[in-house]
C-alpha cells in the first residue's frame, strides 16, 4: 500500500507542484491530507496499557513511513526548478537578483552528489553547465 501511495497517490497530488506558492493553510491541508492516507494504509494501534485500538500520532507516522512530508517535497521540487532555472540563465549561483545567498539554497541539492563525487568533478559540471559547455 506505500508503494500505491508514492507510485500512484503522490505524483498526481504533486503535479506542478514547482510553480505553487504555498500559504501556511495550504500547507496544513497538505499535511492533513497525507497523514490521513498515512493512517488509511497503516491502520489502528493496540495500546500496551490498555489494550484499546487507537489512531496513529504524527510522529508514529513519520517513524513508520520514512520519507519527507509532502511540504518538504513540495518545496525541495521548487529549488531544483530555481536551481536548474539559474544554471540555464545564466545567473551567477553566489546570489540571487535580490542578494539572497543561494548557497543556503543548493546544498541540501549538492549535498547528494556531494557524497558520490569528487568536488572537483562538481565544480567542474557547475562551471560548464553555466558557461553553456556541454558535459562529457
């Protein structure tokens, strides 16, 4: 039933999820949303103490499925998107328009490649990807 949930559920609930803008009440309901799939797949718990069946809490949720919630998706789908958008523009990565660092922005991205890579071999894709230089 998870892999229903992250195969088939989640990809048409996150659909252009890169150009949403979320406000704090779009975010609860997000969450509402996926915990209450989250319980429908992992059913009611037997109580020790009382041996009664009760609901899962949120953090007995976020134990047993193991992935980001939705929000953190959401949102780490949408620095990507600035991520990539930045590198085919152009823009230098050491800031934003506004003079916002970015690098708070791109190292949860780099971080990953980080662990497989040699950091010269990133530098060096960063650099050509920026310059327009197709990489070998």
């Amino acid at each position: 039933m998870v892999k229903l949930y992250t195969n088939v559920i989640l990809p048409v609930v996150l659909y252009g999820c890169e150009t949403w803008s979320l406000t704090l009440r779009e975010e609860r309901t997000l969450r509402v949303f996926e915990n209450s799939v989250l319980r429908g797949i992992f059913g009611a718990k037997r109580d020790e103490v009382t041996g009664v069946w009760r609901k899962l809490h949120n953090e007995e949720l976020n134990d047993l499925y193991c992935s980001p919630n939705i929000v953190r998706v959401i949102k780490s789908r949408r620095q990507i998107l600035i991520f990539y958008s930045h590198l085919c523009l152009g823009l230098p990565i050491g800031l934003f328009l506004s003079g916002f660092p970015t690098k708070t922005l791109y190292m949860p991205l780099i971080s990953p490649i980080r662990a497989t890579c040699p950091a010269d071999l990133i530098l060096d894709f960063i650099t050509r990807s920026i310059s327009g230089e197709q990489y070998r």
